[in-house]
C-alpha cells in the first residue's frame, strides 16, 4: 500500500530535536523524503541515519532559521536534490521563560528572530516552487501558550499567537494557489524541551505532575501524537483544511474553571 505522504518532498525545521525528529519520522514512514534542517549538526545527522536506517531518503541541512542566506541555500539544496518542496513544517523554536518584565530586549528578539523570522524566511524560499506546482502544505507548529494566558512564558507566547495569525493572513492569500497553510498547538509535550524546562525548576516531580493534572485527558501529550496531527495536515487527506489551528492538549485550551475548593 503507498504511503500516505507518497512521493512529497518536505521540509521539516528544527528537525534535530524532539517533536521535529518525530514528524520526520512518521513522514519517512509514509513515503516523504524528508529535509532534515536544524543549526545543530549533530542532531541532523543522528535524524538523518535515523531516517535512512527505516530505507528512507533523508538530507541534513546544517542551517540556521534566522539567517536568509542559509535558509535560500537550504531550500534550494533540497528542491535540487530531490525534487521542488510540497510541504514545509515550521517546527524549530526555542521557548525563554519569564514574565514580560524580565525579559531582556536581546532575549525577545532572539525568541522572535528564531520563532516568527525563522518561519517567514522558509515560507519566503518555498512558496514560489509551491506556486509553481500548484500545490503546497505550510504547517506552522505554534502552541497553546499562543491561544492562553499561560503565566511566565510573556515572549514565547507571543511569537506562537503571531504564528497563528500568520497561518490565517497566508492561508486566505495562497488558496487561489492551492497551497494550504495551517497551525498545530500542542499542549504540553513529553519531549526534550519539556525535560529541560522541568530540569531547570525547583522541584520537577511536582510540576510535571501539575502538568498532567492540567490536561483533561489526565496526562501530556506524546510526540507521536503531535507528528499524527501534522502528517494529516501534509498529506492529501486534508484537502479542504486550510487557515485551522489544530489544537493537540488533552483539552486544555477549551476547559471551563474548575470548580473552587
Ligand atoms: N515540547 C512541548 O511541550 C511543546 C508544547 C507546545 C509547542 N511546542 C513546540 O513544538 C516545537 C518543537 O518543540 P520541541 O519540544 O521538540 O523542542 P526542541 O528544543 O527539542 O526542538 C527544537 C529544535 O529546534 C532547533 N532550533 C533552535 N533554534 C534553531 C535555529 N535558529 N535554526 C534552526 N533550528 C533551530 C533546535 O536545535 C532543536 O533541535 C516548537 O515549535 C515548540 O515551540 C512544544
């Protein structure tokens, strides 16, 4: 039976890591062949042997988001390897903590360059091969913080709600195109971030255990459970879907307040 991604080129950003390693594989595992871009080289290699060990065809694009000229050169290598690009996944981010106050003005610009610029830039590269085509599927991981008035977490949520609105403004501007753009917001995620955000805190048992109970599925999320979201977005299985916000949190963003002790 094909795979459901048969025959698409896509590129995944942030694909080293965590989530981005995960919607690489389940891509590879439904036929894509699959841009594995991240700044760290080290993990874009792990991921591509990752991919090439399930008989995939994988390439590593040792790149950094922010940077225009690496981000051409990188979209151009892998329409030129493979073929042009029919799917993007604007996954790479980084997530600082801290309320607005204590956000130094470097830091917000930095968490914007990589979460908002980043996304800009690839969309920027791709979308005149996806003209081109005729065809395209822009998803742009965003998160519930962009929807929720999380505390402590004042720059990174803004850049995901921007991520949001963009997902809207591209998906009415492309549909004469038929390039489809959505958003994916997870709630919390058990991946790598997660472990280092918990690391970074007083007493990680407790608030991982807070984090299960905020969900009202009684636990975090799986990567898998993101990557399933994003594969369906990408493949054809989607047609109709474009300018959604897909939210993957156990229910988080639609529960009511909790009744008082
Ligand atoms: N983990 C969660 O609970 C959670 C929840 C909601 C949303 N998300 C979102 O999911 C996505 C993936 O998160 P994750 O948990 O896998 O994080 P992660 O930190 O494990 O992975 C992010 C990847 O992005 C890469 N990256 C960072 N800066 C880059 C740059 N300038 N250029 C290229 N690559 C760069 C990193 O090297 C890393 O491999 C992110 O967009 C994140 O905001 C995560």
């Amino acid at each position: 039976m094909a795979g459901r991604l048969e025959g698409k080129i896509a590129l995944i950003t942030g694909a080293g890591n965590g989530i981005g390693a995960g919607i690489a594989r389940r891509f590879a595992e439904e036929g894509a062949r699959v841009g594995v871009l991240d700044v760290l080289e080290e993990r874009v290699n792990e991921t591509v042997e990752a991919l090439i060990a399930l008989g995939a065809e994988a390439l590593g694009l040792v790149c950094d988001v922010r940077e225009h000229v690496q981000v051409e050169w990188a979209v151009k290598t892998l329409s030129e390897t493979f073929a042009p690009i029919n799917v993007v996944v604007n996954n790479a981010a980084v997530m600082p903590s801290g309320m607005l106050h204590e956000t130094e003005p470097d830091e917000w610009e930095h968490v914007f360059a990589v979460n908002v610029r980043g996304a800009y830039l690839v969309n920027r590269a791709v979308i005149p091969q996806m003209i081109m085509q005729g065809n395209g599927s822009i998803i742009h991981i965003a998160s519930v913080s962009g929807m929720l008035g999380l505390p402590g977490l004042a720059a990174y949520s803004t850049t995901k709600g921007a991520l949001i609105a963009l997902t809207r403004a591209m998906s009415t501007d492309y549909a004469p195109n038929g390039i489809r753009v959505n958003s994916v917001s997870p709630g919390t995620i058990d991946s790598p971030m997660l472990h280092e955000f918990l690391g970074a805190q007083a007493d990680p048992d407790s608030l991982r255990a807070e984090f299960d109970a905020m969900h009202p599925i009684g636990r975090i999320g799986s990567i898998d459970e993101v990557a399933n979201v994003v594969l369906f977005l990408a493949s054809d299985e989607s047609s109709f879907v474009t300018g959604a916000n897909y939210t993957v949190d156990g229910g988080l963003s639609v529960k009511g307040d909790q009744p008082q002790d």
